[in-house]
C-alpha cells in the first residue's frame, strides 16, 4: 500500500517540492511579523533556483540522452532514493537548525545593542569591551560627545543592576517576599532614546514612563517575580498551525466572498496580541522597591531576551540613580545618532579622536559583543562543537548512503561503459545524480529547518538564521555530495568494463 | 549465401585461421594474443598465444573447461579488456591499437553485448533496457525506445515492453538483452554463456532465437559456453585449454539438423 503511494510520487513532483519548499517557507517567514528577518535574504530561494539550473543543466552538458537513464536509476529503487535524500535533507537540516540556535545564542549576547534604535552610535569608556562590561563615565562626556561634528543628537543610558524587592503571593498562595536581581536600563528623559520600540509594548504606552517613580518592565522573567500568578493561563504563541490554517480560512472566505481584508476577523498575532494586553494589564500599577524607591509598573514590554535570564527593568535615566546604591559616576553609555548625509563610521572615529572614548556603530559594538563571548565564554564554543559534530553526523550519514547507492550500481556503469558510454557521460550521470539528490535534501533540509524556527519563534529557544548558515549548509552539501562523487566516479573510472563478463 | 563446410579449412596448418580464399569473409583476425593476470607467485597465464579467425555470417563458439580464458578472450576480442601482446583486428581495423576513446566509440557502434547475468538495468522497463545502446549512440529516448520496441515485438516480447526486468523470467530477461544486443545492428556480437543461468529448454529456446535474429551474412557472432547441449548451433566450434585454442571444428551435417528453423531465411 505505502509501496504504491509512494511509487505514484513522480521524481518530478520530488524535484519541485525540494525547489518550492525553501522558497515558500522563506516567503512565510518574510511575511510573519516579529521575526527576525535580518537573517534570511529575500534572494535565497532565487539564488537556490539559480544554482539548481546551473548545477542542473552542468550536469546534463556531460549526460546528453543518458540523464534519464541516470534519474530513472536515482528513483528506481524507491526505498534507496528516499533514504538518500533523508539522509542529505538530515544533514542540511541539522547545519541549518544548529547552526541558527548557534547564532541564536550569538546574537543574544548583544540583544540590548540591537533593541535599542533611533541610535547609531554607543559612545563608552575606552576599556569597555562588550554591552553588559560596563565602565562608569563622568557626565561631561555626554557634553563632549554632542560637540563633535557630525552628531546631531546624543543621550545618556544608564545600564547597571538593580536589587528589587517586592511583597506577592507565591505559588502556595501564601505571602512571598521575593528580591530579584534585575538589568536596570535607565532612558534618556526627554526623548526617551534607549526604551524599547512602541510595538514591543504591551501594556500601557512610552510616555507613562515620565509619570512618578514609573517602570517599564520586561514580560519574559516576570515569573520569577510573580510566581503566584496563574501562568497556566498567560496565552500562548499562536503555533504554525493555527497560523497556516488561518490564512487558509482567510484566503478561502475571501474567494467565496471577496470580502475586504479589513472586515475580517483578527489574525491569529493579533489575537494574541490582544490577549497578552488583556492578561498582562493585571501587573499594571503594582508597587516595587530598589534601594529602599518605590517603584510602580506602569507597562509591560517585551525585551529581547539576552544570556541573563535577570528581568529588564526600564526608568528613566534621572530616576535610576535612586534605584542603585550610591555611584559617583552614573553615565553607562552615550547613545548618539549621526547627522544626515555622513557617514556613522567616519563620525565614531571623530569621537574617539576629540574625546578618547570607545565609539562603535550598533553593529560593531554588537560584533564585538558576540566576539567577546564566542571568545571568553565556554557557552558559544561548546555550543559551536555541538554544531560542528552536528555537521560531521550529517555529512557522514548523508555521504555514506550515497556513496553505497553508486557502489551497488558500479555493475550497471560497468555495463554501459561496455556498450560504449564514455567516462564523462558516466560522470555526467553520477553528477546529475548528486545534483538532484543534493538539491532535494538541501531544499527541504532548510526547510525543515525553517519551519523549526517558525515553530519556536518567540519562545525559549534562541533560533535566529544568520544569512551566511543558508550557503554554509549549501557548500556542505555541496562538498558532501561530490566528495561522495569523487569517490564514485573514481571507482568507475578505473572500473575495467570487461567486470561485466564476471557473475 | 556462401557455404563454409568446406573442409579444405581443416588441412590448413592451423584450422583457427583462414585459409587464402577466405580471407574476406573474416570480421574478426587475431594473432598473438597474450594476456596475463596477477604478478609474482600468482601470476596466471589466461591466454597463451592464440590466433583465431572469425567469419561473417556464422556463429562461432568457444568452449572449453572452466577458467581456460574463454570469458578473457572474448574481453579482449570485444574491447573491454587490453591484451599484454598480439594484435586484436576488427573488420579490418587494429582495434588493440586504438585509444581507450576510440575504442569505447568503435564499441558503441560495432558490438552488441549479451551476458550470462543478463545486466539489465532493474530501474529500467524492458523497451528502455533494449534501447540503450541506441541512446548511448546519441539517439533520443523516445525515438530510441520506439525503435526497441520493434526489436522486442520481433522476438516475440511485444506485449513485455512495458515490463520492468524483476517483473520477467530469465528466459524473458535474456531476449530483452537480445534486443538490447541487437538494437544498433552492430557487425560483432558477443556473447557469454548466454544459456547458463537458463534451464535447458529455456536455453535452447534463447540459442534457436539467438541463431535466428542474430546470425547475417555481414555480421559475426560469438558465443562462448561451456554448455555441451547447445554446441550444435555453432558453425564453428573453437575448443580452448588452458589459454590455447587447442582445435577448431566445422560443424557436421548431422549437427545442423538438430538446429530447428535452419532452413527458415534468416539472411534477411
Ligand atoms: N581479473 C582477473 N584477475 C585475475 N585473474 C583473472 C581475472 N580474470 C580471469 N582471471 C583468471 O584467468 C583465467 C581465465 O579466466 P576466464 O577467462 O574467466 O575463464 P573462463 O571464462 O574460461 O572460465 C582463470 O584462471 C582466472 O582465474
Ligand atoms: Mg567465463
């Protein structure tokens, strides 16, 4: 029964599946909200299309009329073929997914750089080395920065920690006094520069922040604070799903309808949207101390989760000096934007020239920050080992049952190099082979991979697709597929076409 | 047709090769061929100095005990296998003096191949098996498929072509590999014992099919078996031993009758 299913599954079908899979799930994730996109570039699946002809139409330069003798051979034995591909879409998506957890974690380390925008350039002491390093300034820096040329604004951020205590119930519904270590970020107070975007706010609005002893504070830890809390009740991500059967039922009713897309109901983000501001609204307005302050949460935001698993407090930076014990120094970082029409980088390097402070673009700072823990942190490295071993597993398993498929058919080449095929067509055949075999497992390998990430967005799971993963597993399943040709075509190379005449 | 019963063949110095006045009709001239396998202690001789001729428009047959160089000399004749010395002409040409590339070119053109395993493709269907020599000569699939099934409808296999070769009978399975040997219209076939995984009927059925399409006045056939109940179906009969050609035989007359159909024109 399964045998005839499967048999009824055109090698064509296959090879469109493999083409199509990355390209849809990538275009999904384009489309999802709230993903982070800077990892997968728009043009992958075009680039894949692109060296799928290339590889494709190489491969049938040397093959001429023998290629459907060489796909027939690939897709005959229908049990080989799939347990090919597995094993190169296992490969592909083992590189791809562990290698996104990898830059996941990576990119976690400097989360507080990237959350911040508006911003172009941190400006910090000079022996600062990454984000959560930090060095007291004295004001005047602040002062310093904003005359330099080329800046059109500069702000102050206080980054440091915070003991905070409170009184709540626990999970036994007794009274619980909880004190948490907290990340307190203090924002500039005018502009607020430094607070998270407005759509990460959940509860309550930017502006509330200038209210009295007023806090922002960070969804993700907040059971640590609140055990008492029904958690089992906080919504949930709506999973892939709920997502794809959404869209679905839109496209569907639209069709039926023609209905517009603003009279139908709310997406399933939004609704959890709407249900995270319903459940989260309760902690608004609840009292909490550092240093012997009051505190009152006046929003809830969703910060981007760092290697810390300390909540993320906001203030304002003129208010954080009462939350921590006394400093003589209190400015963390100056946050500048550069004026229009100059370059980030050249006006960093006029910075530290004038005042001899440490000036990164984001993105540098955020590089260095990563490079700081991939260099000093066992976290990164074992993880990168895991990774690696990862790679290793899947480039044997993948090379192995390839190279088993070309053995057991050396007699078939032999047969037809009797017959007069040359060595480049029989060449050609095992490298049409390992073209449709390897783009199959990488196509759907990744996007697999994808749609692990789509499933664990926004939860745990640190999974963020850095574009350079997509080539990397492609080059491994590139050099997969012909170190396994190499060997193949080796053995036919020197294969004597007179085996034939042996039993 | 010409008659080669002469037995003027059988007084000349060596019966393997021909005499003057039927130097023409030889596709196949051999002479001195040598081939070894192994160094040192295991050094075999497979072929020990033969010299042999082959006509056009006969069957001619190796036959000898197991391990004599029956299969090796057929490699050598066919271009799949280099001898160490002598010279290997075929239809005039000194093919063991080609290139490998132009050898596997004359291959494809010239030489039809059947097998004792028969190596059929298993992917493949029996028309698509046929055809391969034809797209090996550059033909498209479907013009190459449509000329197999010719072939195949020929020797009594039209309503197989469809048939994957798991799906056929050995009997079935060595007439696609007939046809597959055929499809090209090749000057030389060769053949290795190509009954010997068939049971006798079966075999005699393949042989009296093989004699049929394959025989023709400008193509020579070889087939080297060690099967004495098919030996009558050869014109000429090459008996090897031990890496020598050790006697050629005409076949008798008595012989040719058991060999149905022989009257039927297969000089077509
Ligand atoms: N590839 C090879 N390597 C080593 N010895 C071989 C090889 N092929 C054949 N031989 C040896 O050469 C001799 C002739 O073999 P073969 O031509 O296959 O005999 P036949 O076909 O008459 O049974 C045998 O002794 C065999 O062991
Ligand atoms: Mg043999």
């Amino acid at each position: 029964m399964t045998d005839r299913v499967i048999n009824t599954i055109r090698p064509s079908a296959w090879i469109l599946a493999g083409v199509s899979t990355p390209l849809l799930l990538v275009l999904m994730i384009l489309k999802s909200r709230g993903v982070p996109m800077l990892g997968i570039l728009p043009w992958n699946p075009l680039l894949y299309a692109g060296a799928a002809l290339v590889a494709i139409f190489s491969a049938l330069l040397f093959t001429q009329q023998m290629s459907w003798i060489a796909l027939k051979m690939l897709t005959g034995d229908k049990a080989k073929f799939f347990g090919i591909v597995l094993g190169l879409t296992f490969a592909a998506l083992l590189i791809t997914q562990q290698g996104s957890i990898f830059c996941g974690l990576m990119r976690r380390t400097a989360g507080q750089v990237e959350d911040i925008r508006g911003a172009d350039l941190w400006v910090m002491d000079a022996n600062v080395r990454y984000v959560d390093d930090v060095k007291p300034m004295i004001e005047s820096n602040l002062y310093r920065v904003r005359g330099v040329e080329g800046v059109e604004w500069a702000v102050p951020l206080y980054k440091g920690n915070a003991r905070l205590k409170l009184k709540t119930i626990g999970r036994d519904k007794k009274p619980l006094d909880v004190i948490e270590q907290v990340i307190l970020l203090g924002v500039d107070d005018a502009s607020l520069v430094g607070s998270p975007p407005p759509e990460r706010i959940l509860v309550g609005s930017l502006t509330d922040l200038r209210k009295t002893d007023a806090l922002l504070i960070d969804f993700n830890r907040l059971p640590k604070l609140f055990p008492g809390e029904q958690w089992d009740q906080a919504p949930a991500m709506p999973g892939l799903r709920q997502k794809a059967g959404d869209s679905i039922s839109r496209w569907i009713t639209n069709l039926a309808s023609r209905a517009k897309s603003s009279e139908s109901l709310p997406t399933p983000d939004e609704q959890y949207r709407a249900a995270q501001r319903e459940f989260y609204k309760r902690f608004v307005g609840r009292e909490v101390e550092m240093n012997d302050h009051r505190g009152i949460i006046v929003g809830v935001c969703e910060a981007t989760r760092t290697f810390q698993s300390n909540p993320v407090v906001y203030t304002m930076y003129s208010r954080a000096k009462q939350y921590v014990p006394r400093e003589r120094k209190l400015l963390s970082y100056v946050l500048a934007k550069t004026a229009d029409g100059v370059k980030p980088g050249e006006v960093a390097e006029r910075i530290a020239s004038q005042t001899g402070l440490k000036a990164r673009t984001s993105w540098e700072f955020m590089k260095e920050t990563m490079w700081y823990y991939f260099q000093y942190t066992g976290i990164p490295i074992n993880f990168g080992i895991t990774t690696l071993l990862g790679f290793l597993v899947g480039t044997a398993i993948a090379g192995q049952t390839f190279y088993n498929f070309t053995i057991e058919n050396l007699k078939q080449f032999g047969s037809l190099k009797a017959m007069g095929a040359t060595n480049l067509r029989i060449v050609g055949m095992i490298l049409l082979q390992a073209t449709v075999v390897g783009l199959l497992g990488y196509g759907l390998g990744v996007g697999l991979a994808t749609l692990f990430g789509i499933v664990s967005q926004g939860g745990e799971l640190a999974f963020f697709t850095w574009w350079p993963v997509l080539p990397i597993a492609g080059v491994a399943i590139v050099l997969i597929c012909v170190l396994a040709s190499i060997l193949c075509i080796r053995r036919v190379m020197v294969l004597e076409p007179a085996v034939v005449f042996r039993g | 047709m010409e008659t080669l019963t002469d037995h003027t063949v059988a007084s000349h110095q060596s019966p393997a090769i021909a005499p003057p006045e039927l130097a023409g009709n030889v596709a196949v001239k051999i002479r001195g061929v040598t081939k070894h396998f192994g160094r040192g202690e295991q050094r075999v001789t497979a072929l020990n100095g033969i010299d042999w001729d082959v006509y056009k428009g006969q069957m001619s047959m190796i036959i000898g005990p197991s391990g004599c160089g029956k299969t090796t000399l057929l490699s050598v004749i066919a271009g799949i296998l280099n001898c160490d010395s002598g010279s290997v002409n075929l239809f005039g040409e000194e093919v063991s003096r080609f290139s490998d590339g132009r050898r596997t070119k004359f291959r494809s053109v010239n030489i039809g191949f059947i097998f004792q395993q028969y190596n059929l493709l298993p992917a493949l269907t029996a028309a698509e098996n046929a055809a391969i020599p034809l797209v090996i000569g550059g033909w498209s699939k479907s013009r190459a498929v449509a000329r197999a099934c010719e072939v195949l409808e020929g020797l009594g296999m039209g309503k197989k072509k469809e048939s994957f070769p798991s799906q056929l009978s050995g009997g079935q399975q060595q007439r696609v590999a007939i046809a597959r040997s055929l499809v090209h219209s090749p000057r030389l076939l060769v053949c290795d014992e190509p009954t010997a995984a068939l049971d006798h009927e079966t075999g005699l059925t393949v042989m009296e099919m093989l004699r049929k399409a394959a025989v023709r006045p400008d193509r020579a056939v070889i087939v080297v078996t060690h099967d004495n109940r098919v030996f009558h179906f050869g014109d000429r009969i090459a008996r090897m031993d031990d890496g020598r050609m050790v006697e050629v035989t005409e076949r008798t007359a008595e012989e040719a009758v058991l060999v149905s159909g022989e009257q039927d024109d297969v000089a077509a």
